[in-house]
C-alpha cells in the first residue's frame, strides 16, 4: 500500500490483514460458502469451520474463521499486492471473471471469493497426501501456482 511521508515522499508498506471488530455469527457476517439464503451461509460458514478447522488451530470458532477469510478482501482491494500476497482472479470457462483467490505466502492461507468480495472457502493448501486427501496432485500440478493457473485463475 503506498502512503505519503511527512516529506510528501511515497512509501509503500505491506498490509498484514487484521481482524475487524469482532461480530456475531450472522448471516450477513456468515457469509462463507456458496449458499444463497442467509440460513445457508451461517451453515457454510459453520461446515468450511469445521473442515477446514485442522488448519487454523489459532482460530477458537467458525466466528473467528469468517472474520480472518473477511480480513483478506482488503489485500485484493490494492492495485498490486503488497509483499508476500499474490492474487489470482478467477475466470469461468468463457474467460468472464466470477472471483478471485487471495494467498498468503508467510502463513500458507489460501482464500477464494466470489466476484462480490464474499469469501468461500479459506484453506492452507498442501499437495495431496494420505494425511492430506484434499490437497492439490503434484503428478498433475507440481505446484499451487501450476494447479491454480490449471483452474482458470490469473495472476493480478
């Protein structure tokens, strides 16, 4: 991010998301996951949580877990990606944007959001193993970059 000095010389610094004040679990704070009701994203919210809940042992609950997803819309919000993020916009098949994918290489956080801003998922990809099913196949993509690029995801 870059801002003025008292000199008037500009400066860049990097943003390190922080939390927002804390809100209830909501729908409107909820918003998690793909669901279109208010109900479903309090239960997205709630299912990414608990999926994803081995990752984040410094998150105490699916509050928590929205809010640190939310804090990285912020890093997406900048015209080129502090030191240490990069972002990948997504784009469907007809090459129209529908996101975008947030990562933090220091903490390995991974955050994918809709065309709107609203996370849906947060993770810390790994390459798939027996301990992690989930991961990316490096026989396929080598690296996370190769296996987002392979997703239709461009770098900003």
């Amino acid at each position: 991010m870059a801002f003025a000095t008292s000199t008037g010389a500009t400066k860049r610094r990097s943003i390190t998301p922080t939390p927002t004040p804390p809100l209830p679990l909501t729908s409107a704070s909820a918003a998690v996951g793909p669901g279109k009701t208010t109900a479903s994203n309090v239960r997205n919210a709630l299912e990414h949580r608990k999926s994803h809940r081995g990752e984040f042992p410094e998150l105490q609950n699916a509050k928590q877990y929205v809010e640190k997803a939310h804090c990285y819309r912020q890093v997406a919000k900048e015209p080129k990606p502090p030191t240490g993020y990069r972002v990948w916009d997504r784009l469907d098949k007809s090459g129209n944007p529908k996101g975008y994918v947030v990562y933090e290489k220091k903490s390995n956080t991974l955050v994918s959001c809709e065309s709107g801003g609203v996370p849906k998922t947060m993770n810390r990809p790994a390459p798939k193993s027996a301990s992690d099913p989930r991961g990316f196949r490096t026989g396929i993509w080598p690296t996370l970059e190769d296996y987002l690029k392979a997703q239709g995801q461009h770098e900003r």
